[in-house]
C-alpha cells in the first residue's frame, strides 16, 4: 500500500504542467522509464474521469509507463511523480512506481489527457473532479 507524501505530491502535482508538451517531437523518457500495459485498474479509474469531467477520450490510445523503484522522477522542470505530454506520436503518460497505484496522481494525468492540454483549469481539476492534493484531501 502506497502512502500519501502530502508536501512532495502537492508540489509534484503543481509542477506537472511545465514538464508537458504539445503536438511537437516527443521529449525524452524520464531515465528508466518503461513502457507497460495499464492494469484494469487504470481503465476504472479512466470512466470515472470521463464521468467528472464530461469528456470522452480513447485510453487504448495512451502509451503509460512506469519509472521502476522511484517516488519520484526528474524532469527538466524538476522532480515529478507522474507526467502527461502530447506530441506529434500521441499521448503518453509517466508515472512512478511509488505512485503507480495512486488514484489521485494516475487520474490528474488522465484529465490532462481528456482536456488534451495542460494547466489545471479549476473547473475540471478541482471542482468537477476533485484532483488536486486540496481538492482530493477534502473530498475524502
């Protein structure tokens, strides 16, 4: 079982955005990072963003991977426990291991992925859906 690291998750979560890109060549992989095939787990987690959020995304058409034995990853932004990008090969997002079972980090990836952009507009991330650290704490 995972343990919340409420300080490091908030400031993660917060700098997600700038590790993102758009519709240019992909960035590099975080160093480690391996391709795998998302548990079931993640597709459950899937509907119920589509649900929050109003938006229907195609999930076969992210390619996840995990960051093996880390909390954390670095990124040119710095330390990150998951990442979305969307570049001109599609989307992907990078998680890790420490976190790859964490609702709240794997389901703010995959908003970014149903928004198909990045930033934390507070209508999705923190109203409807409730993924932020803020939000996801109060709601529980």
């Amino acid at each position: 079982m995972l343990q919340y690291k409420p300080a490091l998750l908030s400031l993660s979560l917060l700098g997600t955005l700038a590790a993102c890109e758009m519709l240019g060549p992909p960035g590099e992989l975080p160093t480690n990072a391996q391709l795998m095939v998302a548990p079931q787990q993640y597709r459950d987690w899937w509907e119920a963003t589509e649900a929050c959020s109003g938006r229907e995304g195609d999930f076969d058409a992210i390619e996840w991977y995990v960051v093996p034995g880390v909390e954390t990853f670095e990124t040119e932004a710095g330390p990150k426990v998951g990442l979305w990008s969307h570049s001109s090969e599609g989307m992907r997002v990078v998680v890790a291991d420490g976190y790859a079972e964490n609702e709240l980090v794997v389901r703010h990836e995959m908003l970014h992925a149903l928004l198909d952009r990045g930033g934390h507009p507070e209508e999705f991330f923190a109203t409807r859906c409730n993924l932020t650290w803020e939000s996801w704490s109060s709601s529980e």
